[in-house]
C-alpha cells in the first residue's frame, strides 16, 4: 500500500464538509480524528442528527508523524446509542444508513 499525506486527507475531508451537511440533512458535522494505541488513526466526520451522534471513519495506520497508510476502503458507522456497524464500502451506503438511523 502507498503512504499518504496526514494533511492531505483531513483538506480532502474538509472539503466535503458541505457535501456531506447537505446529504444527510445534519445540524452540525466536523472532521473526527481518532487515535489508537500509538499506531493507528481513524479520520473522517462527526454529525449530529437531531439526538443522535454519528462517527464515520475509515481507518489508518500510522507510519510517521505525517504519513498514514491506508489500511481499508471500508467505512464504519458510530452512533451514540447502537452498536459499531462496519462494512460500508462507499459514501452512498453510508448516508442512507444515517437517513434510516434517524
């Protein structure tokens, strides 16, 4: 796998910041950046829809300070009242997920 730009993929995430509002219909959505045990990196959004809050992300090994290493195309779904749903393989499948969800 190629190494990636940090940077480039949270300009990339903010970019569609709008996209993402407009899709879902949410109050508020932000870049989410989540670190594990040192080694591992899960960017993506962080909504809010009506009561419920969401994490989308796809995650990333970290290879140094500002590269990553794509571990999967595969995002996954936090909410913060059900369990972890994995296995979206694109944005489309999320969004009708989060449009169900609420």
């Amino acid at each position: 796998m190629e190494l990636i730009k940090k940077q480039a993929v949270i300009d990339e995430l903010r970019s569609k910041l709008e996209l993402w509002k407009n899709a879902c219909g949410v109050a508020h959505i932000d870049v989410y950046q989540h670190y594990q045990n040192g080694d591992l990196c899960y960017l993506g959004f962080q909504l809010s829809k009506q009561t419920r809050n969401f994490q989308i992300y796809l995650p990333y090994l970290i290879y140094d300070e500002e590269q990553l290493m794509p571990l999967t195309p595969i995002w996954t779904i936090e909410q913060s009242d059900n369990p972890i749903k994995k296995g979206f393989e694109n944005v489309e499948q999320v969004i009708s997920s989060i449009l169900i969800a609420s």
